[in-house]
C-alpha cells in the first residue's frame, strides 16, 4: 500500500512528536511502535526542515524506535521470557544492538541544549540495552551465578559515567527549562547505577572492574546544580511554582539514594550472615584429644 504524504506542514511534527510524548509520559504502557506513517513524517520533515528543531525531532524518533528494538529483543523482565535464551545468543544480541546503536550515536559538539539532550538520549539506550541484558543477574540474591556477563557490566558503567558527565555538564539556567523526558532519563540512569553497583559488588570477588561513581554522589550533584536553578529563579523573580517542583526532583532524587543504600545494606547483612554462619559450621567440628580433651577446629575468634 501506498503511504500519503502528510496534508499540512503541521502533520508530521504531531506525527512524531506525540507518540514521543506518549511514550515518555504514560506509566505502565510499552514504547510505541515506530510505523511506516512515523518514518514517512520524519522523511518529510527532514525534507522541508521548516524550523531549526526539525532535525532535532526526527532524531529523537529514530533513537525512540531503536529503544522499542531493544525493548522487544530482550525482556528480560518478570512478565515475559526472553527471546534470547543462551548466553552466547544474548551476547551476540547485545553486540548487534550495540553496533547499530552506535550508528546513530549524536555528535560529540554540544554546542545547543538539544545537542546535549540528544547525547543523554543515547547514552540513556546504551544503558537500557546493557541493563535489559543483565536483568536476569539483577534478580539472584547470591554470588554463585556463573553467567555473569562482564563485559557487558563494563559497559553499562561506562555508559552511566557518560550519562552523567553529560548531564551535569549542562548549566544551570538549563534545568529550570529541560523536558520531563531528560529528568525521567536522569532517574532511570540513577536507578540503572544503583543495580549496577549492587551488582558488582555481589560478583566483587570475581570481576575486576574500577568502579568510579556511586549513587551518593550523582545525587548530591544533582541537588548542587538543582539549587544553584532555584538561586536563579529568585534572583530572577520568576514563579515560586518552579521552585516547588524542583525541590520536588530533590526530594525525588533522595529517594533514590535511599533506596540504594538500604539495598545495599541487604547485601551486607545477607553477606556477613551467610559468612557467620559458615564460620559456625567450621566450629562444630572437633576432634578427640586424649585424655577425653577436646579442641576446636580453626575458630578464627
């Protein structure tokens, strides 16, 4: 069938920018489809490139199907099986995604705010793919899982550290204006870190990864950079509304970090029982001596 090119100049911008907006703001619905009709809008802006976001746009659309891709190739979740069963078909899967990820990658000048929205977008994806491919790590509570992919671990930490170096490059004036989009970003990206970070610290003894930021950290900048906005706004008189729901994103953000650590503290605790245990075991075996004397084996108290 043929497609019809779109009526009116208006047209393909709702036709991509909607289902954008869709999927970024309704909770508990999959990424939308990326159809023959979106990529002919997106054809057409790009032929006409009306407004100087037009390119803008349509980039944002292409990155927004490449998360559908990914998305759809690998859930890993506890609603669906993943399509990739063995781990050597998860790591080639991982290593298409990435190489054609990579092609779409923006360019590194961050001259304007899209610029760097683009960059968080991407880095954002990167994330989501290395993520989706060690969620069936995230969920074992031991140490003693063999299928692990290292790699892939690497990777994700050093999209993180890319997220945020990118993130908190921007200035402030910046975060009084950014999209709902880059902070619902910025709020994955700590959560990715978060499960990342519990993750090689289960596998410590078995990986030899240089971590480089923690959860604290990330927040703390952000509530840095979030008020040095809220010194502006005040110096600029501008409406206490926005102070209130940037002091809303701190409270948010603290949230995370509090979460982080008290799941981090379940890891210990697990931890230091589990050795506790074992170091008890160790001191229940003894040996007879003579004389009817007995003594413990390697008590290490």
């Amino acid at each position: 069938m043929t497609m019809l090119p779109p009526r009116t100049n208006g047209e393909p911008t709702s036709g991509v920018f909607i289902p954008l907006v869709s999927a970024t703001c309704v909770k508990d619905m999959d990424s939308l489809r990326y159809t023959s009709y979106t990529e002919e809008c997106c054809r057409v802006l790009e032929e006409l490139q009306e407004y100087p976001t037009d390119m803008y746009l349509v980039q944002l659309a292409r990155l927004n199907r490449m998360a559908y891709r990914i998305i759809q190739t690998l859930p890993f979740d506890a609603y669906s099986s993943p399509h990739m069963a063995s781990s050597g078909s998860v790591q080639t899967c991982v290593e298409a995604l990435g190489t054609e990820l990579k092609r779409m990658k923006p360019s590194s000048a961050q001259d304007r705010i899209q610029d760097s929205i683009l960059a968080l977008q991407y880095y954002s994806l990167e994330l989501l793919l290395y993520e989706s491919a060690l969620e069936d790590d995230f969920s074992k509570s031991d140490r003693n899982s063999t299928g692990v992919h290292y790699d892939i671990l690497d990777s994700s930490l050093t999209s993180a550290k890319a997220f945020f170096s990118t993130f908190f490059s921007l200035a402030p004036q910046y975060f009084l204006y950014l999209p709902y989009l880059v902070y619902q970003q910025y709020y994955h990206a700590v959560e990715s870190l978060s499960k990342l970070l519990l993750l090689a610290w289960k596998e410590r003894d078995q990986i030899n990864i240089r971590i480089t930021m923690d959860v604290p950290t990330t927040v703390n900048m952000f509530i840095a950079k979030v008020k040095e906005a809220v010194q502006l706004l005040k110096h600029e008189g501008l409406s206490l509304c926005a102070e209130e729901i940037l002091y809303q994103l701190i409270a948010r953000v603290r949230a995370f970090e509090e979460l982080h650590e008290a799941r981090l503290a379940d890891l210990q605790t697990y931890d230091i029982d589990r050795n506790a245990a074992s170091r008890n075991s160790i001191r229940d075996v003894t040996f007879s001596l003579p004389h009817g004397m007995s003594w413990q084996f390697l008590d290490s108290e």
